[in-house]
C-alpha cells in the first residue's frame, strides 16, 4: 500500500470522527486485549469508522471482554464517566449493570441480537444511582470469519419522555376524573 505523507495506513486511523476519533489515536491500545492499532482487523477498523460518524448514540463492546469504543453521542450520555469508560471493559466500565451487560455480550456474541424499549436501569454517570430509561438495541459485528467478534450498541435515553408520560398518567382515575369536573363546570 502506498504512504500518504509518509504514514503509514494505520497511522491515519480512524480518518476523523470528532473527538472520540482523536481520543483513539492518544490511547496506548496495547494495553487492552485489542493490541495496538496496527494489528486490529478490518471489522474492528470498519465498525469504528461507521459509528464515529453517527449523530446517534453508538458504542462497540469488542471481544469477549468488550473493549468499549464509543462516538461523541455515546460520550454525552456517559457523563462524568468519559473519558475514562473510552478503552475499558464494559464490565469494569459499568459495574452497576454488569449483570445486564454479561447477558448482552453472551446472547450477541453468539450471533444473536437484543432490543429493549424504555428498559429502566440504574446508572452512576455522575458518580450517584440515578434512574434512566433507555430504548437499547444490539446487533453482532462479525469478523472475516463469519463469526460475532463484538457487539454494536445503539443506546437512545428515553427517561425525559418515560417521566413526561408517567407525569400525566392518569393516578387511580383521579386525573381523569379532575379532568371531567372541569370539564362539566365550564371551566378549563
């Protein structure tokens, strides 16, 4: 392959992508189970390039260990998490869920795929439980091989519309019927 301004290909990855796409190239991947940059295969380099770009929240679990890669939308609803959460485990990067996670990454990386609306889980984004609802959707990233090497996460926050609906559900008909009183007397 011919060099472009005397790098080499690896070097020029991911090609942009914000900042997260910045943050890849200062992270030392030799410490993870990844490996440096030069070794990653092209799925790995390929997914990453595509969610970088994504305006939609997107985080990439590779490996069985699911080394988290993840787009500036992800970074936003990480909080106070990022950008120490960018190149960890999911398990180690999410305690709290761990459970949750180790059920995603067995079921996907089996080829199988997971979807969840408003799923309810409690988050330490900020370092505090905090209650969150999110729509989650999990896909296999496969290899050369054919076979699932990570997981692709499409995580959409839904809690301001979940607590919006519950606000002005209706509480044992009382809002309801406050609303037909109103109604009757003529009044809004």
């Amino acid at each position: 392959m011919a060099k472009v301004s005397g790098l080499e290909p690896d070097e020029r990855f991911p090609f942009g992508g914000g900042k997260n796409g910045a943050l890849i190239g200062a992270i030392d991947w030799s410490n993870t189970s990844l490996g440096p940059i030069s070794g990653w295969p092209e799925s790995l380099k390929t997914t990453v390039g595509i969610l970088l770009r994504s305006p939609v929240p997107i985080v990439l679990l590779w490996g069985p260990d699911g080394i988290m890669i993840y787009n500036d939308a992800y970074s936003i609803f990480a909080g106070g998490r990022h950008p120490l959460l960018f190149g960890s485990k999911v398990r180690e990067g999410w305690p709290e869920v761990a459970d949750f996670n180790d059920n995603v990454m067995q079921v996907v990386l089996r080829g199988g795929t997971l979807s969840y609306r408003n799923q309810e889980l409690t988050l330490h984004r900020s370092g505090v439980p905090e209650q969150v609802w999110m729509n989650l959707d999990y896909s296999p990233v496969l290899g050369a091989n054919g076979r699932p090497e990570g997981v692709l996460a499409v995580v959409v926050e839904t809690t301001q519309q979940v607590v919006a609906e519950r606000a002005s559900a209706p509480v044992d008909g009382l809002t309801i019927a406050n609303s037909r009183r109103k109604n009757s007397w003529g009044t809004s």
